[in-house]
C-alpha cells in the first residue's frame, strides 16, 4: 500500500506528457508552416515546406489532418506513360541528337 502511494504521489507531480507533447508539436509544426508561408514571398521551397509542417501539426490535431488531406487533393497525379511514349520524351528531351552542328562564319584574314 506504500508503494502504490507513492507512485501516486509521483504522477501527480508530473505534468500531463500528452499536454507536453501537443505543445511540443504545435511549436515545431507551426514554426514550420510559418517558415513555409513567409517561403512563398521570400525565396525558398515553400511548397515542400508547408506539407512538411501541416504533416507535423497533422500528427496532433485533426484540423491539420483535413488541411493535408486537401492539399494532396489539390496536388495533380502523375500517371505512368505508356510503352510508346517513353521514347518521344526520350528524344524530345534531347533535340541536341538530331542536329547538325552549325558552322560560324569564315573569317577572313
């Protein structure tokens, strides 16, 4: 019964660790997005930098949740080319390869 005194004692010493951690992360995850927003004015991956802290405001509060959920909606999807079509993007992402070098001009000494 001492024991378990005790312990009781200690925990209500201690602070919630819940409350802790969600400040903790509000913290982290808000200083994140603000860096992110003022990335979209200044330079700066903002649009890698706002999905990384609404994904650690996400971890806490359902709000950020749907806030991401959105913003991976409004993201467009890549779909996977087709047999064909990898080699037109093959050679149109090197037109180099088809012409022919230029001359300059003859000089005349």
């Amino acid at each position: 019964m001492r024991n378990y005194l005790k312990t009781f004692r200690w925990r209500l010493m201690l602070p919630d660790l819940k409350l802790i951690r969600k400040v903790i992360v509000a913290v982290v995850g808000g200083t994140v997005l603000l860096i992110g927003i003022f990335m979209v004015v200044l330079p700066g991956p903002a649009i890698v930098v706002i999905p990384l802290g609404l994904a650690i405001l996400a971890t806490e509060f359902v709000w950020a949740r749907r806030w991401l959920r959105r913003a991976k909606q409004m993201w467009p999807k890549r779909e996977k080319p087709a047999a064909g079509e990898e080699e037109q993007k093959s050679a149109d992402a090197n037109p180099e390869s088809e012409l022919e070098p230029v001359q300059g001009p003859e000089r005349k000494d």
